[in-house]
C-alpha cells in the first residue's frame, strides 16, 4: 500500500499508528491510514484483514484509583 519513503509501518506492527494518514474524518469520528488501518477516535482500530483492536485510552489521572 504504502508507496513513500521510508515506508510506513506495516498494519501488524505494533507502531501501526505512526503511518501517515490518508483520510481524516474528525465529523465522522476516523481516520485511514496509509497502512489500511481504520483508526477511531476512540482509540480503536480495524485493522486490513478484519480484525478489530479494542480502544485502548489510558486512563485520566482523574479516573485512577489509589489505595488510601
């Protein structure tokens, strides 16, 4: 897919995020990666064959629990 140089992380990889966006949709909510990668807002992704990540934010300091 990937026609630059250097290349664009392969979709497998796990810096798939880093390649270079193709199309960007904030309205809608993704984005396409020069890699085939769906990224959305939500942080997750599908990825060329079909599979899906699940969203992967980190949590907020504000959302972090400690012990007392």
């Amino acid at each position: 897919m990937c026609q630059h140089q250097p290349p664009c992380p392969p979709a497998e990889s796990a810096d798939r995020e880093s390649a270079r966006l193709v199309a960007h949709h904030p309205e809608q909510g993704w984005s396409l990666l020069c890699n085939g990668v769906l990224l959305f807002e939500d942080t997750g992704e599908l990825l060329p064959d079909g599979r899906i990540i699940a969203p992967h934010r980190p949590l907020g300091a504000e959302l972090v629990m400690t012990a007392a």
